[in-house]
C-alpha cells in the first residue's frame, strides 16, 4: 500500500512540474511587452540614476538595442 501511494505523490509530482514549465503565449506576449517597457525606461535615465544602480551608458545601449524577444533567463 505505501509503495502504491509514493507512486501516486511521484506521478502528482511530475505533473506538477510539466505545468509550470509550459509558459503559453499570452504569458509570453506579455513578458515581451514588458521587456520593451523597461529597456525604454532604460533608455531614458539619466547617468546619475545610472551611476547610482551601478549601470554604465554602454551596458544601457547593448541592453537597450536587443529585440524585445530576446530574454535570457526566462523561461522557455
């Protein structure tokens, strides 16, 4: 009976998991679209507010110029 029941919280488990990997388009879309949000507002600081969260002009121009759907780190 135990064995059954650990096989039952595994199979619960993996299901689980296969959920949260699948991202759909709307999540998609609108992690797109705040992307492009903040690399704008990126685009617009001043170098003091840029200094202050440790960013230099360079790292804002290289963030700034890449395509909204490229994001490293989300998920896939």
């Amino acid at each position: 009976m135990e064995c059954s029941v650990a096989t039952h919280q595994n199979a619960q488990r993996q299901q689980a998991e296969q959920c949260l990997s699948k991202v759909t388009w709307r999540e998609r879309f609108y992690r797109w679209r705040q992307l492009s949000r903040e690399r704008y507002a990126l685009r617009h600081l001043s170098d003091d507010m840029l200094k202050d969260i440790g960013i230099s002009r360079d790292d804002v121009q290289r963030e700034s110029h890449r395509p909204f759907w490229d994001d490293r780190g989300w998920r896939r």
